[in-house]
C-alpha cells in the first residue's frame, strides 16, 4: 500500500506538482487506502486496473484536479470537429473546381452586338448589320480568385490539422 503512494508521490513530483499539493494527495490517497483496507477492501478492488499502473493513476488524479494539464488520450488525443472535416472538403473541392475551370476554359462567352431596327416611321437606308466578336472567357477572373481563395482556405484547414497552434493563455 505504502509502495503505491511513494510511487504516486515520485510520479507527482516528476509532473511538477507542487509539494503541498503532492503531500495532500498522498496523504489523501493513503487514508482511502486505510480505510478501504479497515472495512476489507483490497486497495486492488479500489483501485481497480489503476493499481497495477500508479504513474498513470497519479497523473490522471493530478490532471482531474486541475494540477496540470490533461493528457492527451485516445478520446481527446487528435479528435478534430466534425465542422474542420467539413471545412476540409469544401476547400479541396472548390480548388479542385476552380482548377477544372481555368484548364477547360469554360464557361465560354460570346459578346454580340446588333443594331435594331428603326421604328416604323423611319426608312431604314441600309441592312441591320450584327457584329460577332470571338469568344471570350469573362469568368477567368473570377475563377482565378476563387482558386487563390480555395487554396488559401485549404492551407488555413491544414494548419489546424497539423495541431500546431499555441493553446490560448490565461490571462495573469
């Protein structure tokens, strides 16, 4: 029993806790432990699989306390929002779309003129004449736009997947 609070007590101190704050979990710890001992209770049924592992138990205590900080796991380890992942695709889409669109040169746009008849009071001296000019493609500006902003987007989606950011500090 005493081996396991020594063993929690390194534990904290390897973690950084402060000594009154160690020395009050430890003692906290050995007087469950007595108790649960008096009224017949292993420290193993306790404690249950903690038992066999006090580094992880100590620092789990620590971390539920608020004493430092809560140890990445399987649950919260690299879990991203379901509005990242979605963020994510809509941004490789659309690069993907503005690509296609620059490199198909579509939508094609043609710019026709034609004069329209006089009205019917006047004597039109000549034939109405309509004037085709070539094919042009108007949406190019805006696609390129829309690719640097997609890539943008996209580079902004990877640096919140890399996990790279600074977490927020309290203020002092």
């Amino acid at each position: 029993m005493s081996d396991f609070v020594e063993q929690c007590r390194s534990e904290w101190r390897r973690l950084g806790v402060a000594d009154p704050l160690a020395e009050e979990m430890a003692a906290d710890l050995a007087s469950d432990l007595r108790e649960a001992e008096a009224e017949g209770v292993s420290a193993e049924e306790l404690l249950g699989s903690s038992f066999f592992d006090p580094r992880s138990f100590a620092a789990s205590w620590a971390a539920e306390r608020g004493i430092i900080p809560a140890p990445p796991g399987r649950r919260n380890g690299r879990r991203r929002p379901l509005v990242l992942v979605a963020f994510t695709a809509v941004a490789a889409i659309t690069v993907m779309v503005a690509a296609l669109l620059l490199a198909t040169g579509e939508p094609k746009v043609s710019i026709v003129a034609s004069g329209k008849a006089p009205p019917a009071a006047v004597v039109p001296t000549g034939p109405t004449r309509t004037v085709v000019l070539p094919h042009a493609n108007l949406a190019a500006p805006i696609e390129w736009i829309l690719l640097f902003l997609a890539l943008v987007s996209l580079a902004f989606a990877a640096w919140l997947w890399s996990g790279r950011r600074r977490p927020p500090t309290a203020a002092a």
